[in-house]
C-alpha cells in the first residue's frame, strides 16, 4: 500500500492506493480494480502534502487571474457601452 496526497478543489486528503505508475494510480475494490490518472481536472495525487498544497495554490491563482481578466474585459465592454451615442438625424 501507498500513501498518497489528493486534491480536489477545496481540499487535501490523506489515500492509500495499491500501486502506481508514471501517469495513475490503482485502488483495488471487493469487487473490482479502479485505475486513475494521476492528475485530471478534478483530482490529482501528489507524494508529499507540500505539492498538494503547492498545485492548490497555483490554480487558485490561475483562476484570480482569469477572473481578473474576465472582470476587466466586461468593464472596458461597460464602457463601450456607457460611451455610445445615439446617431444624429436617423429618425
């Protein structure tokens, strides 16, 4: 058995897994065995809780920055708006 760090959004939780390669890890049920890769959009697994915080970290700014991004593009989209005039002599 292997102990392993796996994130999700919001947390870091203690695993045991049965084996590993490169790229998953392998849980083995009552009645079936259940690959997983190591890292997906969801849940990833990392050796140390350092790295598991580490990526936590790193995507919690990668979503700040997308959010800012977002957040700055609708406020120049406002402004355009806010800026418009109506057209002379079109009624």
């Amino acid at each position: 058995m292997i102990l392993k760090w796996k994130t999700n959004d919001v947390e870091i939780t203690r695993v045991a897994v049965d084996r590993e390669t490169k790229h998953y890890v392998f849980f083995n049920g009552l009645r079936f065995r259940d690959k997983q890769a190591k890292r997906s959009d969801f849940e990833c697994f990392f050796d140390t809780w350092q790295e598991a915080h580490d990526h936590l970290i790193k995507r919690a700014e990668a979503r700040l920055r997308a959010a800012e991004s977002a957040l700055s593009g609708a406020q120049r989209y406002l402004r355009t708006l806010e800026n418009m005039e109506e057209p002379n002599g079109d009624r």
